[in-house]
C-alpha cells in the first residue's frame, strides 16, 4: 500500500531509448495506472526483480529463460526486430569464417545478444572463438584493436561505421535470415508472488503498458521526435530505428522467443527451453 | 513491320513464374502495346539479344553487366527482393565455415545468382570453395549428397526442406544483411540499336511494360492465383512469395544493382562495373 491507501505496482525500467515507446505514455501522465516507476541498469533490474523488489518489469529474453518459474510474460507486448535492428552488431575486421580461433570481445550489458552471437557463430557459421568482457569504446580509444566485438544499443549506431571494421553483421537480420521468425529482445515479466498477492493491480498495471504501446503506436512522429531529444540522435534516424523494432507479441513473436530458447538449451547455454507462460488477462 | 503495317517490337520473356506479373497483363490482352512476345529459356534470351533478334527482353542483372554497352536499361521495372526470395538458396550439409576447402554445386541456369553467392562466399564469410555446374534434382535423385549446393527457382522451393541440408541461406536475405540494399536479380533491357531504329515503338512497348507491373501491382490475389495454378504451388504460398519481390525500379534498387556491380568488379569476376544507363523515355 502506497501513503493514500492504494497498492502501487513497482515497475522497473531501463534507461535505453527502444523502451521509451512504452514507458513515455506512463511518465508523462498520457495512460496512468497503478505504477510507481523503478529506474535502473538493466542487471540491477533482473536482481531487484529476483528479490521481490519489483513486481512488473522490463527483462532481457535470456533473464526470463534462466527464471522462468519465477514469472510470468506480460502479453502482448515485447521488444523484438523482424530483421535489421541497427543497434545489436558484430564488428569484425576479418570475414566472419576467419574469426576461427580469434577472439571477440563483447559487453557485460548484454546477455541476450551474447548469446544469440554464440549461437551465430557456433551453429550457423561454424567457427569456435572465446569471448572476452571489456567497454569497447574505451579499448578503441586506447588503440586497441580487437579481431571483433559485439556492439549494441547507442555504442552500436556510433561505431557502425568504424573504418578498421568494415565486416558487420547485424544479429536482427543474421536471425531472420536463419530461422525467418522476428528476434525478440526482450520481454516484460510480472513476479508469478506479486501476481498471487495482488492480482488486480498487477493486471491493471499490465494493462497500462499495452495501453502505453498503442498509444506510442498512434504516434509515431512523436516518438522519434523524443528519442532524438534524449539520445542526441536525428528525428529521421529514430523513425528508421523505431520502424525497425516491433512491440507486438504475436504468434510469430512467440515463434522467434521458442525458437531462440530452443537453440540456447541445443547449443547447451541454458540447460533446458523454458515454456512461454503468461499472466491470464 | 508486320503484315498489317505496324512496327512489332520483339520482347523475349522466359518461363519463371516470377515475370508472370508483367508478362500476363500482355498477353491476355489487358495491356496493349506494339509487342510480339519470344518466350525461350533465360541462355538462349541472351544470344538472341546479342544476335539482335530480339529489341526489348528480360535478362539477368549479371547478362547486363556483361554487355552493358549493347543495352539500355528500361526504367521504372526490374526484379529484386528487399530480404527474403525463398527461390535463391544456399543449401549446406555444414555451418558455412566449414565449406571452405569444400565444393559447392550450382545450376548451369543462373550466372547472377552464381555471382552472387561466390560474392557471399569469397569477401563475407571468407571460405575458398569450388564450384562444380551440374543439375541437382536428379543428383540428390541418384543418391549424391554433395556439401552445398545453390537451388534457384521452383526446385529452391522444392528443395528448402530437405532433411540432409540443414543449413539454409535465402541470398536475397544475405544481400540485405550485407548491405541493407535491395537485391536486383534482374532488369528489362531495350537493344541500344533497336532504340535508335525503331524509337517510338520501342518506348510504347517499354511503357507498356511498366502499365503491365502497374496492373498486376493493383491485383495481387488474381496474380497469386495464376502462378499457383501455373506453377502447381498454393495460393497462399505464391502470395507470399510474390510480396517477398518488388518490380520496381527505383532509388534503392540502383544502389543495390549498383554496388552488385562494384562488388563483382572487386572480386575480378567481372571486368569493370557498368554505368546503370537508361532508356530515356
């Protein structure tokens, strides 16, 4: 219970601008529901959420497949790509059958797009590299050149164009071309406790970030305006970004999320696929 | 001049269910034009243009690049994908590193989509392969299993299942990861020197051939259903196929050709990349 008496749902968000189309419409008043909003990194987020600190939150597709049993999926709603997401790249300086035996450096930000990159590179290319963890913008700067990195969100769109990496591939597509099913990023979990303890208003609050989704749907031109403003990138850039990425989770979404756990649990990255469960509306 | 006095202009088509859409409004009469139509196989369309048999045809991007000089490229039409062709496939026994050294099977029938995938191989993946020319059907029917082979057309559809290839690249969904263009298979051409002989007919055949695409674009499920019933696929198949295709010839689509041609010129399979000149209309 919040001080007037109402039971707030603690929402967790990331801080990254393909979110905004959701959480925009809440923090400016535009859909409102019974959300109080918890800002934070997104590794902070998956262990608030783990601690029963959040009820309702953003999640990277892996962090629901290593908790399943702890959550629900909120539906009808996701991050996902049918093909070029722009900001979830392989940068490599060499051909990517090359990178046998090389190694690749990638963030600790993500562990989604690390492991859609291992099965690329394992499964469907067929080279074995090890991985290294390290800020690539920073060992760039330092004259480091890495054989290849893996690049996402801003840090991806900035170095895109890097001269010494001119063989890049960006993993939305690499997924279309090898499964034709949309990629999807990420998710949004309730807390299966949360959902026990108070139904209503975790229902309400679920309902509230689909709301937000058509209402940022209706506006596109919005949107892109906004995200220019806070990611310091063109109105034109963020259209093309934001065409680009689906919120929807439909059957072919769901389709895609199946599949990639599928490939996790084959290539042995998680020790079993877990089911797509969803909170009843 | 035919028997009735009028200057008939000689266009070649060939028998891929993917012209169907400008071929069919002409020949069922509902686009009129001063065209006699010479149906051959897609090899043969390309001596009898050399020969100057014919005034206006279809032709691979690749017979173009070969003999731009000859030619003028008819605008506003062409065929390519924007990703996925389902007609144009890589089919591999083995992730695609693991080729190299290997021998890759292709269809005497296509030199672009040959091109293309050598492209693929050679500066995007970076495996040495060799190419062995053979039909694949009646290999696979004979109980030959080589590594990969390159299926195009009606036998890429048949083909896309096949439980000993596993590894499946849709080239046009390559292109479009490599170089977030369209991939232009093929354009219509108009002989430079018919052009100057015959100028008027050859334009109002040119014309008529956009009206055609223009035509077929307004009935996509008649367009589907005749290609089904042509090509014994089913309705929705074919219309799916046909949305995976644009006829258009605009902006994106030069790039795309264009930078086709940079790439051949660089990877020395073909001489000089051609200037995309066009018939003026």
């Amino acid at each position: 219970m919040n001080d007037t008496g109402e039971t707030a749902v603690r929402l967790g968000r990331i801080s990254y601008l393909n979110v905004l189309p959701i959480y925009y419409p809440i923090e400016s008043g535009n859909v409102r529901g019974p959300l109080s909003v918890v800002s934070a990194p997104p590794a902070e987020l998956n262990l608030l959420a783990r601690a029963g600190k959040l009820d309702v939150s953003a999640c990277s597709s892996f962090e629901y497949a290593s908790a399943a049993d702890d959550y629900f999926l909120v539906p009808d709603l996701a991050i996902g790509s049918r093909g070029h997401v722009r900001s979830v790249l392989l940068l490599s300086r060499l051909p990517v059958a090359k990178l046998d035996g090389k190694s690749v450096r990638v963030s600790y930000q993500t562990h989604t797009s690390v492991a859609l990159l291992k099965l690329f590179l394992q499964q469907r290319v067929g080279v074995d590299v090890t991985y290294t963890t390290g800020d690539v913008t920073r060992a760039l700067a330092s004259g480091e050149r890495p054989d290849a990195f893996l690049a996402i969100g801003d840090e991806a769109m900035r170095l895109s164009a890097h001269p010494d990496y001119p063989h890049r591939w960006d993993l939305g597509s690499v997924w279309l071309d090898w499964t034709a099913l949309p990629f999807i990023f990420g998710v949004w979990i309730a807390r299966r406790a949360a959902a026990a303890e108070n139904p209503g208003p975790v229902r309400e609050a679920c309902r509230a970030l689909v709301e937000a989704k058509d209402w940022s749907k209706a506006r596109p031109e919005l949107v892109a305006e906004l995200a220019a403003a806070q990611g310091g990138f063109t109105v034109p850039d963020m259209r093309t970004y934001f065409e680009g990425l689906v919120y929807d989770f439909g059957e072919r979404e769901k389709d895609g999320l199946s599949v990639f756990f599928e490939k996790l649990e084959g290539a042995r990255i998680i020790p079993k696929a877990p089911k797509l469960q969803f909170l009843e509306m």
